[in-house]
C-alpha cells in the first residue's frame, strides 16, 4: 500500500484524484484529504429532497455527488476524508466495511477514545457517531472512504441539509439526531495535528513507507476528470424530476424511495433514490422495469433472474416488488 498526499480543498478535484487512482494505480492505495465548507451527496441520493440549495448557492457551498452510496454529509477544512482503494479479495460487502473500518478504530483508541464500528457503516466513541463510510466498486477495486468528525460549522451543517423523518423512523428522533459527535471535542490537540497523527498511525498499520506526490501530468488528468464530471450540474443535480407516484420507506439498509410514471397501464419511467448502497447501481434495474406491465405478476416475471440485493444491499426482493405494486 501506498499513501498518496493530498492537500487540495477542492471537492470535485478531491473526488477525480480518487478516481483517476482507482483506474490508474496497480498499488493499494491510502489518502487523508479535506474540503472547503461543501456538501457530499450519496450517488443515489435527490438533490432537492436533501439538500438545502438556497442556503448553499448563497454560501457558495459545493454540492458534489459522490460516487459511492449512503447519504449527504457536510465537510468543511475542521473534518476530514480517509480513502482506501485495493483490489477485490472477494468477501462480502459487510466484511468488507468492517475490515476498512478496523484500522481507524484502532487508530482513535490509540489515541484514549472508545471507539468501536457498528450498524451499517458508522464508527461511534461511546454511543455518538464521529464517523460514516461508504463504498464503490468496479470489476476489479473497491474504493471505500469515510469521514472523520473532528470540528465542523453547526451553523453550516444544521442548514445546509434538509431534515427528513423517514430516515428516522421507528426510533427517537430527537435522540438519533442528536447521537452525532465531534473527536475534537474529545481530546485536546488541533486538527492539523489529529490528521498528523492519523497518517503516520495508518502508514505503521500497513508499512507504508513511502510518501507518493501526483505530478503535473497526472494533475492535468485529473482536471479533466474533475471538469468533465464531478463539477459538471448534469451529475451533481441529475435530471431533478419527482415522478408523479413516489414511495419513501425505511429500511435496515437505508431509505429507498421509488417514483413511477405510468401510461398506458405500463412503466413509462422510474426512479430508484436513496441513502443505501449498491454493488452493480440502479440504472440497469430501472431499464429492466421500464415498459413493464403494471401488475404483479409482469413485475416478478421481469425481475425473476435478478438479484436485487446486488442493486440494493440488504434489501428483500419479494418487499421491493410489493413497494412497486403499492404505486400503481
């Protein structure tokens, strides 16, 4: 493994430099990198139902979609990115998560905190969340990146994102919203000696001894990708369409939320949205259930050969069928 350095604060240069290893380096690969005050949007996320746009145009916050799923977070230069990019060893998408996780949990129990990963992709210091990770995978890599929670701008953070209580269904509110912490608040160095820190726990973990720089050329590559994608309003708002029948519900992997045009007793269109992950995206699934027959059985005969939980992890074929019928 290699640890490259990046000291950008640009969100979607952050986001190309992540891509550009993934599809470039033979090495693993580990990266500790900030932002100025944005918003990072999950892949499968709606713009408008999440974020709040008025108040980040007029703060000239970006908004960048990520690549990997989950839902919308706020970073600002006081919290910081780790990313990890390796090849494919073939376990499970939840061991995956957790062998991610387990060199950063060490690292703050290095540090005196009690630390420890639990649900789906979060790691807690007695009880309050300090970090969420998230996921994306080509053929042959896993890129795997999270946050660590060190400071933030409540004032930015409490307005930029919109709340929602779906994704708090079935728990206490209040207690949920407020189980978020902050490392800083709970040891005494800054964050520029934190993330200090950081780096040199993580190169001992993985006996990296070798401080990798991009070059011009590479940086001029990495422009291109930033400029032709993460920067671009096509990928960051997509289309902003709210289809005419829409369904939220929560589930153990997160809020899917499904919206369906119908015409001629058939899918004219549809959209699948949410914080949860995905293994193989939602574009191919939608394309399957376009045209379909609005029915039950057309539904089941059309995904019989699919595994949904390719698509959405964790999520039960026979319930994501009866959410579709439920819109009809």
């Amino acid at each position: 493994m290699i640890f490259v350095e990046n000291k950008n604060f640009d969100p979607a240069l952050n986001h190309a430099i992540e891509l550009y290893l993934m599809e470039n380096y033979d090495e693993d690969i580990f990266m500790l990198w900030r932002n100025r005050p944005c918003i990072l949007l999950g892949r499968y996320q709606n713009i408008d139902l999440e974020v709040n746009l008025d108040f980040t145009n007029a703060n000239n916050m970006d908004v960048i979609r990520r690549l990997s799923g989950g839902g919308a977070i706020y970073c600002d230069t006081e919290n910081m990115q780790y990313t990890f990019i390796t090849k494919k060893t073939g376990e499970d998408v939840d061991s995956s998560f957790k062998k991610f996780a387990k060199p950063v949990v060490n690292f703050l129990n290095s540090l005196g905190l009690n630390a420890e990963f639990t649900g789906r992709n979060d790691i807690q210091i007695d009880g309050a969340k300090v970090s969420g990770n998230a996921q994306y995978q080509n053929k042959e890599k896993i890129l795997h990146h999270g946050t660590f929670l060190f400071k933030a701008n409540l004032y930015n953070l409490t307005n930029s994102l919109k709340s929602r209580d779906i994704k708090f269904k079935g728990k206490a509110v209040q207690s949920v919203r407020s189980r978020v912490g902050f490392i800083g608040d709970m040891i005494d160095m800054d964050v520029e000696t934190f993330m200090d820190k950081a780096i040199d726990y993580i190169k001992d973990e993985y006996n990296i001894t070798n401080t990798t720089i991009l070059t011009e050329e590479e940086m001029k590559k990495i422009y291109e990708i930033r400029d032709s994608l993460f920067a671009t309003k096509n990928w960051n708002y997509g289309n902003g369409s709210l289809k005419k029948n829409r369904k939220a519900e929560k589930y153990s992997c997160g809020v899917v939320e499904i919206g369906i045009d119908v015409e001629n007793e058939k899918i004219k269109d549809i959209s699948i949205e949410g914080d949860f992950f995905s293994e193989l995206g939602i574009d191919n699934l939608c394309s399957i259930l376009k045209g379909v027959q609005c029915s039950k059985e057309a539904i089941e005969e059309a995904l019989k050969d699919i595994e949904i939980d390719r698509y959405i992890k964790s999520m039960n074929k026979e319930v994501f069928i009866d959410d579709i019928i439920k819109l009809f």
